[in-house]
C-alpha cells in the first residue's frame, strides 16, 4: 500500500551521498529540491552547497534544481551554485522532472533525484521512473502543510523500515 512512495534510498543529508559510486554505476544527471535537502527553508545557497555542485562538476555530473518555488527564489540559487533549474514545478507532476532530464541531456536510467519529502519529492521521481535518494530535512521549523505532510511521512516510513530490515526491499 505505501510502497508508492518509498524511496529508492534514505540517508541522513545530501552531504553524505558517495557521488562518486553512483557517477561510476552509470549516473550523469542529479536533479534537487532546494529546500531543506541543501539548505534550510528559504536560505541562500552556503559555501557547503557551493562546494557540493564543484564537486559534482568535477565528478562529471550535470544538475538541475526543481523546485515548486518562484523564480525569485531558485533563480538566484541555482546562479550561486552554478546548476540548471526548473522552478513552480508542480511537484509530483512528472512534467518539470522529464524537463530536468531534456536540460541536462539524461534519462530515467542516467538520472537520480534528491529530495526531503516523500509526497512531492519522492512520488514525482517514481511517477517519472527515476531513482530517488530521501534525505533527513535539515531544518525542523516548517509551514503547517508541511508539518502535516511529515506526520503522514513518518507513518510510510515506518513501514519502509521494517521492510528494508526484513530484506523486502
């Protein structure tokens, strides 16, 4: 029953994803949320983030950010950590992931997303047929939709545990 929304994966931050494993698997596209998987909701991008989308460059990965935001928001930190982006998405509608993918020249099978939430983040990506990593938010403080949104999640994934541990996954 909740298995359309569990995550291909689920670590503790963005940071902590070996990039490089997933570059020599065959990956070349990341796509991001912004909020609360690279920094606290509403923040400038940081010096971690900056160094993050060097690193991946390095690496040989393209980027996107997605993002249900407005322009004023993404533009300026998509400019910061020098990435493509898509922003008022419509997360978990499967349009704006498949327009990430045409930007960056990659596909289902070459793309990861990442992302903080299981509802829009999440379900998007497997609507679309991508691999997703869910990560911890970083930052607790959220609008009320969003907090009713992380009591749902916290339900799914219970159970998404109690699989992985039994090998169901």
């Amino acid at each position: 029953m909740f298995r359309t929304f569990y995550p291909d994966d689920y670590v503790a931050s963005t940071y902590v994803i070996k990039f490089e494993e997933l570059y020599q698997k065959g990956y070349k596209g990341l796509i991001f949320d912004i909020d609360n998987t690279l920094v606290p909701h509403g923040f400038p991008a940081d010096e971690r983030a900056i160094q993050l989308f060097e690193r991946l460059r390095r690496i040989g990965f393209d980027t996107c950010l997605i993002s249900n935001n407005q322009e004023p928001r993404v533009r300026p930190f998509a400019e910061q950590v020098n990435s493509k982006y898509v922003f008022d998405a419509h997360k978990p509608s499967t349009k704006n992931y498949k327009k990430a993918m045409q930007l960056m020249k990659t596909d289902e099978k070459t793309t990861i997303f990442i992302g903080d939430q299981l509802f829009t983040d999440v379900w998007g990506a497997k609507r679309t047929g991508i691999k997703s990593i869910l990560v911890r938010p970083i930052h607790p403080k959220e609008e009320i939709q969003i907090v009713l949104k992380r009591y749902l999640e916290r339900i799914v994934l219970h159970f998404y545990r109690k699989e992985k541990e039994k090998g169901m996954l």
